[in-house]
C-alpha cells in the first residue's frame, strides 16, 4: 500500500477512543488514514497537516450518555463557566469538568487557578458510564452547548458524553485531554465550626 506518515498523538486519541478488544482496520486513501472499528470510522490526516492544538477527531460510534432536566443543567453550566480560565492556552483550566462519583451524582467544576466554582448535581441518570470518572469539556463546546440545550424545548435532556467527548443536537466535540486540578481537595472533609 500507499506509505503515509500521520502523528503518534492522533494514533493515541484514536486508540483511546476505540474501546474494547475487537479488529481494527487501516486503509490509506486520498492522502488520509481511514481507520475503522466496530462501525465505528475515523480519518487521521497526514502527520504535517497537525500542530499541538487538541485534536477534533469525529467518531461515528454511540458514547455513553446523561439524561438531565434541561433548565436547570443549563443554569448550572452558566454559574460555573464563569470561573474557567480566560486564556485559551491553558487547554484544562479553559473548560468545564464533569465529574461523576460513585454516588450517582454530577459535579460541574471549573477554575483559573485562583477561584473555583463548582455544582453538585444529585441522581444524575446515567447510561453506560463508569464511576468515578471524569471529561473535560472546553467553553467553546460549553457555549455551543448551552445554545443546542436553549433551542431545545423538551424539558429533559439526553447528552451523549464520555472520557472522549460530547454529543447534543447538532454538536459533536471531542474532550480535552489532560488532568484536571484535584479541586475536591480544596474542601475539608468535616467542619468544626457552622
């Protein structure tokens, strides 16, 4: 076949994506590495065609989902959004976390480094994803989030989300990759004073 170089880092948001044991298919075509998994497809341009920005690989196959009541999802990103990073080149601190415990509940957390805001969602229902675990969503998708959540007039909503990215309505983004600040350590455990 056709030789093509492409980078080790789109490989690996690939391979993260592709979950499970299953065969994986390669195939060069139109100067582009067709990858193929389960139903699943991604193409993976050339190697100069990339830079260090975080990747938008498309992937077809279903993600895990949230089923939450819409209005008040959408509030609650906009109190928290505000305290995320301004500058674009801090790619984990320029997003939301969504972060799931293992007691069911969803907590959105953002931070600059000098503020927090976080907020507790109880009973979150959930499909598929795994306790604890973690995905960090930039506020570019946060913003188009809340738009695709606005336009919507159903009042629950289903978001399609997992370590890879997110999907609602007309919006498909991948996760930012990285590890979020430990912001839970920021809270004692216990009080002595109320």
């Amino acid at each position: 076949g056709t030789p093509i170089a492409v980078s080790a880092k789109a490989l690996k948001s690939v391979l993260r994506a592709f979950k499970g044991k299953g065969d994986i298919s390669l195939e060069v075509d139109s100067g582009m590495l067709r990858i193929r998994y389960e139903g699943a497809y991604v193409a993976v341009p050339k190697h100069h065609e990339f830079d260090d920005r975080p990747l938008g690989l498309r992937v077809s196959r279903p993600l895990d989902s949230i089923t939450v009541e819409r209005e008040p999802f959408i509030e609650a990103l906009k109190r928290v959004r505000v305290a995320a990073s301004a500058d674009p080149t801090r790619f984990q601190m320029h997003s939301v976390l969504f972060d799931f415990d293992e007691h069911g509940a969803l907590s959105l957390v953002a931070t600059d480094g000098k503020r927090l805001a976080a907020e507790r969602i109880p009973n979150v229902e959930r499909d598929g994803i795994p306790v604890p675990s973690q995905t960090i969503v930039g506020l570019k998708t946060i913003a188009l989030l809340v738009h695709e959540l606005t336009i919507s007039k159903d009042k629950y909503a289903k978001i399609m989300i997992d370590l890879n990215g997110i999907s609602f309505g007309d919006l498909e983004a991948q996760a930012i990759e990285g590890r979020y600040p430990q912001w839970d350590h920021c809270f004692p455990d216990r009080f002595e004073r109320t």
